[in-house]
C-alpha cells in the first residue's frame, strides 16, 4: 500500500468492485421483483421527467404579479411624496426663520432711529425753530374762544334719496309701522 500512496493512488478501487457471484445473485433478484411489480397492480404512478419537472414549477398567476407591482409602485410613491414634502416643509420653514430675523432687524434699526430723532427734536427745539424762523407764537387766554351749546338742539338726518330694502319693508307690513 505504501508503493500505491507514492504512485498517486489513494485507494485500491478493486476492493470495492463486487464479486461475480454476487452480481448474478443481484440480477436474478432484479428480474424476480420486475416480474412482480407487473403481476401486482401498485398504486405508485411514474412520470416522465417532463411531466414531473411542470409539477415542481410553481405556476404564476399574471394578475396577482401586475396588482403586487402596482401596490410596490403605489407604496414607493408615496413614500416619496412624503420624503419630497417634508424637505419643502423644511426649506419654506427656514425662509420663514430668516424672515423673521430680517424683520426683528429692521423693528431693532427703526426704534434706533426715532429714538435718535426723539433726541434731536425737543420740544423746546420745535418751538424754538416755530418762534424765530416761522414767527409763530403761543396761544394766550385773549386768543381763546369758548364757544356754548344749548340743551334744546337736537339734530336729525333725513334721507329722503335712499328706498327702503326689501326686508326693511317686509318687516314692516307686520310691525304694523
């Protein structure tokens, strides 16, 4: 075995080969169980391969496959109208932000400016410049005139132009006016 193990060859496939004993004994069984199989009626059915190979095929149903394809598209759509909405949602709310900051900007700049203008023009400046450059002057009692009304004056308008709408007139026909 050792000259076998050098020259490449692992086993002694003769070993294994049955005898010729054996294979006759293997034959006349053979030929028995043939004869019997076609004397006793058995309820085991052969196929052809082809016949067998169509059985193994799982068999399609071309409706089902187009309604999972259009539920696939449909889900993906949706999905990818939401991802699409909520990354507008997020751009007009950053706008908005950057609005609202250029507004706070402009409300800060403008009180600024008039409290700038409040401390340029003093009342005591705006009658200043009224007294020299206008000519004007403050109002004194002699100036004022008081004028009274009476008690018994009552005013009335009258609009003789305008006609009454139709349920100004339709109430009135059950008022009794």
């Amino acid at each position: 075995m050792s000259d076998n193990k050098r020259n490449g060859l692992a086993y002694d496939l003769s070993l294994f080969e049955p005898d010729p004993k054996e294979k006759k004994s293997k034959e006349n069984k053979a030929a028995k169980d043939d004869k019997k199989e076609k004397n006793d009626k058995s309820k085991v059915i052969r196929l052809d391969t082809d016949t067998s190979e169509k059985a193994q095929r799982r068999k399609r149903n071309p409706l089902l496959i187009f309604v999972i394809s259009l539920l696939t598209v449909a889900v993906t759509a949706i999905c990818g109208f939401i991802v699409y909405n909520n990354v507008i949602i997020n751009e007009l709310n950053e706008k908005i932000l950057q609005a609202n900051k250029v507004i706070e900007n402009q409300n800060n700049l403008e009180a600024q400016y008039q409290l700038q203008i409040d401390r340029k023009l003093t009342a005591e400046l705006v009658q200043q410049y009224a007294e020299t450059k206008l000519g004007m002057t403050q109002a004194n009692n002699a100036q004022k005139e008081f004028v009274s009304l009476t008690d018994g004056d009552v005013g009335e308008v009258i609009n003789e132009g305008e006609r009454d709408s139709f349920f100004d007139t339709f109430a009135s026909m059950f008022s009794g006016s």
